[in-house]
C-alpha cells in the first residue's frame, strides 16, 4: 500500500509547505482543490502550466501548488502573467489572487488586460476585505459592511466584479461561490481551454475577518447562506450581478464570446500592414 | 497635562496625530503599518477626529491624494511600510520638490523579494534621496513625539517641507509601552493652525509641478538642497521648543555614554535602545564602551556627528540594510564620506545586523564591541560583516 495518496489533489501540493495558512472555514482551500480537479480534467500537462499569485492569503495558492509559479508583488500578478505568457505562448498562464490585490491596487492591470485581450485566466477569490493584513476595507466590500478601518459600514460603492471585467472585454466571465464546487470546476475547465482572458470570481468565505466582524458565522454558516441565497442564472445581465450585505448572490457564467488575443489582434494587424513580410508570432492559441 | 499610558507606538502615532487636529488621512493597508492607520479611521468614524479619512486603492494613491490635499493647504498625514514606501517612491519626490509638508509615519519593514514582512531599514535607506526631512524614533514616546513635531517643522514656513518619521515594524508598532500622551490642548499649544507658504487658491491662482526646463531645473535642485540643508536650523530651534512645552529632549545626534569611551558603536533606530543595555553591562565589566545614536538622519547632522564621536579611535557602524554591489552599509558609507576630509577620524568598522526581522540579541552587539577592540588593538579594519549570518 506504499505511495497511496490520503487526498487525490496531494501530488499537485507541495506537502512539505503544510499546514498551510489559512484559517479554519476558509474557502480558499476550497479554491486550490476545485483547480487541481479542473486541471485533470482539462487534459492540460501540468508541466506547461504557471501559476501567477499576487500578495493576500489568496496569493498563497502560488507557493503551495507543485506547479511553475511566481509570487508577485501587490497587484502585479496580471502584468506578470501577461509577459510571461507573450514570452512562452505555449504555456497556460494562471493568475490567482485576491479581489484586494487584483481589482484595487493592480486594478489598471486587470482592465487593461481585459481590454487587450491578454490571454491568460485569472481566478479572483473574493472575500470581501484585506484580510492577510487584518480586515481593513476593500475594493467590494458591500456598503455598510464592517471593516477595521470603516468601524461603523462601508460607504463606498464596491465593485460588481463580473460586469467590471465584462465592460472592459474578457471574453469569459463567470461567478461562483466556494459551495458551488462543481459548477467552479467546470468555469475553470472551460477558461482554462479557451483563447482569452477569462475571469471567474470565486466567493469565498473568512470566517477570522470578514464573517466575523459582520456577524455572518462561521467558515459553515457561509456555506449554508450560498446555499440558500445564491441563484443560478446563465447569461445574466452583468450590470445586474452586484452584491449587496446580506443579500442574494447571482452566480453563473455570464460571458462567453470570442475575439482576437493580445497576440493574435497583433499578427492580424502587422500582418494586414505588411503582407508576407511579416513572420506572425507563436500567440499559443489554436482555434 | 500628560496621561501616563501603555500603547503600541502604532496607536501612539495614531492619538497624537488626532490631537494635531489633521484634515486628512489616505493610506493603504500594509503590515505592519495597520494599527496606526485603523485607529485613525476610528477616530474619524468616532467624531473624535474631524477630518477626512480616504481609504484608497494603493500606496501611489495614498502619496498622490496627500499631495492633493496638502497643496491646497490641508494639514495631511499618512503611513506606510516598506513595498508601500517604494510604490509611493516616485510621488515622495514631488512631494519634496513642490514643499508639500505632508507628514509619514513608516513602519520600517523589508522590501522583496523574498517576500518579508518583518522589520530592517531598507525601504527606508532605498528613499535616502528623495528630498524629505527624515528622522528615527526608538520607542513609542518618540514615534509619538516626533510625530508632532514634525506637523511643526515641516509647517514652518522657512521649511515647508514633507517629514517621515521611521518606527521599527514589529519592534514599535506592534509592542505595548508606557508613555506620557499629551492632551490636545498642550499638543495645539506647540502647534499652531498651519499658514501655508503656497497653496491652490483660486483667488490668486499658481501652478504646481509644471514642466522645469534645462534652462532651470539645475536651479530647482540647488533650491532644494540649499532648503534641505538649511532646514538644520529650525530643526534644533523647534526640537528645543518641543523640550520646553513637553519637558523631553530629543538631538539630531544622541549619544549614550559616549564621553570618555574607548570605542563607539553607531545605531538608529529601536534596536539602540538594546545596545544601550549592552553598553551598560560592558561598563560595569570595566570596557569604556559607547553609543551614536542617528535620530537625524535627513539632512545629515555632520557637525553634531562629529562631536558626538569627537577623538575616539575606532566607530563601528550598524547598518539595518545592505546597498549591493556598493559600500554594503548605507549608514557606514555616509559617515565614512562624513570623515573623509577630517584630519582627526576613527578607524570604521562596518557592521550589517537585523534583515528581514533578524533578531539582534545582546550577544550580537557584545561582538561588534568584541571586534571594534580588536581593531583597535590591531589596527586592522575587518571586512564589512553581517552579524548573525548562519554559514
């Protein structure tokens, strides 16, 4: 009985990281283990995947999967993961981090990214606050959530993550919650095989930070109010997917579509320009 | 009147810049900055603390909107740390360049990679020449007193120019003290309202920061060295009030049983305080040994830095960051260049201790005196040595 696994997502961790950091309840890893399941299941090898994390308990997941990864700086997984994948297009580029660190203060890489095209997939865990450095107010934390440094509720609008990156141009956008581990699975399949940048937010829980100081239970209770309250609806208008305290969670893949990558709008354009002149660059992508 | 209390340097700093009475605080979240910054916006949420407290999306935002504010003549605070500090790196010149009297308490912590959250001075050694005035708390009272003090200075109109007051990450701000607080009276007593040199005003209206062409910009940066360094003398002036109104003294250069040593050992920041300890039990075995402490550390104090090492033959200097492929000491390199010209100068010897949150024990700094002896009975000058390093 030598070599047999306790958990069939082991040979992808790296076990001599463990115990991990993460808090009891929390839904990221959660996270990491509907990934290893989608990446079987995509086909992909493992040995042309990377994993691009930014700063934030999220940002974790890059040291603890036995994967090609690269632990960025705040903010900087997607303007990373976009040079990588320009450099080695053959590589399937992932980018996980956290809605503190991708939509705030790296939030012109994600647009950006978005509008270009750039073909790489980011899977944003979004639990509603900085947690690593103690709950201080975040990018989507609700109006009137309670954050260490907004003591009595938000009073900025947050953002509404999937219409965000449905403006700006991903060609994949999907939400899920940490209990919809299936549906999370399948959007993970599906960005991870298809030419683009693909989003999918995941809501998850922090039941040390978030959970707690908004008096929303436990790491359990989280699951039973994403059971109860959140509703599927495919193709959902994204303007109307925004988050309220307390309220329901529309989940779903609201967008997909097709368009040009980064590389792709590049050979087309020069290639236009300069006929048979232009050598097209290797872009990865096969249609 | 002063209330005797136990607080993190971090809400030490965060209570006395509610009784300087600021309009507006723009900071972004990082460790080990937070304490100060959560405090504050409770303050505000509170009503204990009538200003503005503008949560923004990174550390780039957080220098630019005190820019913002402070230009038009709002009395602005903000803190960082380490990766934050080398994100607002390009602002923190502008700030500088344009007299903004923004005041930054920074939570000294390490930069990347690898990824450290802990505490040395490299995020500050990184922004030695960004042209703002700079100066090193060792325990919660000073991080509290600097604080208010530098509100003062950097509003005096012969200065009129941004402060950072360093405070060891961990060490200070996450580390409960006894202190004196001083009560808002006696705070606005020391520091009154702010009538700034320049600012927007739409009545007579001026540009900032608009393009300076060769023809000037040469000019500019004189200006600002010439400012800088002048600024030497408000700065005795008002750190003399200050020990007037507060009854506690603070030097660009301290010393600490320096008079008649036989060797001198250079420190800033929290961890003097334990070569202080050090110190005193190497007297009583006998071993004249002493401190130079930096508090000062822009502009560069040179004058009471030489005082305070006056004839002693050999000065080791502990630096808290390494400058690679350079002098290895920051701190060492300035002083060296700081003796250079002088005919009478101690052997340096050069002493790198505390990365990335390293701890420094008494035995650490029993070794650098063990060596500063050794030297000078050699007369040989050891290699720069990192102290603590495991081989």
């Amino acid at each position: 009985m030598k070599n047999q696994h306790i958990n069939p997502v082991e040979p992808y961790l790296r076990m001599d990281r463990m115990p991990h950091i993460w808090c009891p309840g929390c839904g990221i890893g959660i996270v990491v283990n509907c990934f290893v399941r989608a990446l079987n299941q995509s086909g992909i090898d493992p040995d042309l995947v990377s994993i691009i994390s930014g700063i934030g308990c999220t940002g974790r997941i890059a040291g603890y999967l036995k994967l090609d990864s690269f632990h960025t700086t705040h903010g900087r997984p997607i303007p990373f993961a976009t040079g990588l994948k320009v450099a080695r297009p053959e590589l399937k580029v992932l980018v996980f981090s956290g809605e503190g660190d991708l939509v705030s203060i790296g939030g012109n890489h994600l647009i950006h990214a978005a509008r270009r095209n750039s073909d790489i997939k980011v899977f944003c865990v979004n639990n509603f606050t900085y947690a690593m450095t103690g709950g201080q107010v975040g990018p989507t934390a609700p109006i009137h959530s309670i954050a260490t440094t907004t003591p009595y509720g938000s009073y900025d609008r947050p953002f509404n993550l999937p219409f965000l990156a449905d403006s700006t141009g991903a060609v994949y956008v999907a939400r899920w919650t940490t209990y919809h581990v299936r549906q999370l699975t399948r959007s993970m399949v599906e960005a991870i095989n298809k030419p683009g940048f693909c989003f999918v937010e995941i809501i998850a829980p922090c039941p040390t930070i978030y959970q707690r100081r908004n008096r929303l239970g436990d790491g359990l209770e989280a699951m039973r109010y994403y059971k109860r309250y959140s509703r599927v609806i495919n193709g959902a208008n994204t303007r109307m997917v925004g988050l309220e305290l307390k309220g329901p969670i529309i989940v779903g893949k609201f967008i997909d579509r097709d368009r040009s990558t980064l590389l792709e709008a590049m050979n087309e354009e020069f290639s236009s320009k300069l006929g048979a002149r232009y050598q097209p660059y290797p872009t990865g992508v096969v249609r | 009147m002063e209330q005797r209390l136990g607080l993190e340097a971090s809400i030490a700093i965060a209570e006395v810049v509610c009784r300087c009475d600021v309009d507006i605080v723009a900071a972004y979240p990082i460790t080990p900055q937070t304490h100060v910054v959560e405090h504050l916006s409770e303050l505000v949420a509170d009503g204990e603390l009538d200003a503005a407290f503008v949560p923004v999306e990174s550390e780039h935002s957080a220098m630019s909107v005190c820019c913002g504010t402070a230009a038009v003549g709002a009395r602005t605070f903000t803190s960082t740390a380490a990766q934050g500090l080398a994100l607002m790196h390009e602002i923190l010149f502008i700030a500088s360049a344009l007299r903004l009297p923004i005041v930054m308490a920074v939570a000294n912590r390490s930069l990347s990679g690898p990824i450290s959250i802990w505490n040395d001075h490299s995020d500050v050694m990184t922004e030695r020449d960004v042209g703002w005035v700079q100066i090193f708390a060792e325990n919660a009272q000073e991080a509290a007193d600097l604080t208010i003090w530098s509100f003062r200075l950097a509003e005096d109109r012969r200065v009129s120019l941004p402060v950072m007051v360093n405070f060891d990450g961990f060490i200070l701000t996450h580390t409960i003290e006894p202190m004196l607080m001083p009560d808002k009276e006696m705070v606005q007593a020391f520091l009154p309202p702010w009538e700034p040199l320049l600012k927007l005003d739409v009545d007579e209206p001026i540009s900032m920061g608009p393009v300076g062409i060769p023809d000037i910009y040469t000019e500019t940066k004189q200006v600002q060295q010439h400012l800088l360094t002048q600024a030497y003398g408000p700065i005795v002036e008002t750190l003399n009030e200050f020990a007037q109104h507060f009854k506690r003294t603070y030097k660009p250069i301290e010393t600490y049983r320096s008079d008649d040593a036989e060797v001198l050992l250079c420190t800033m920041g929290a961890l003097s305080e334990t070569a202080m300890e050090v110190v005193d039990r190497r007297r009583k075995q006998g071993q004249k040994v002493g401190l130079v402490r930096i508090r000062l550390w822009r502009p560069f104090p040179f004058e009471d830095l030489y005082r305070a090492v006056g004839n002693v033959p050999v000065l080791g200097v502990m630096d808290r960051a390494i400058s690679f492929g350079g002098p290895v000491g920051p701190v060492a390199s300035e002083i060296k260049a700081a003796f250079y010209h002088r005919e009478q100068r101690p052997k340096i010897v050069e002493f790198i201790a505390g990365l990335g949150g390293r701890d420094v024990p008494l035995s650490d700094f029993g070794r650098m005196f063990d060596s500063l002896y050794t030297t000078g009975e050699t007369g040989k000058i050891p290699a720069p040595t990192i102290i603590g390093l495991r081989e």
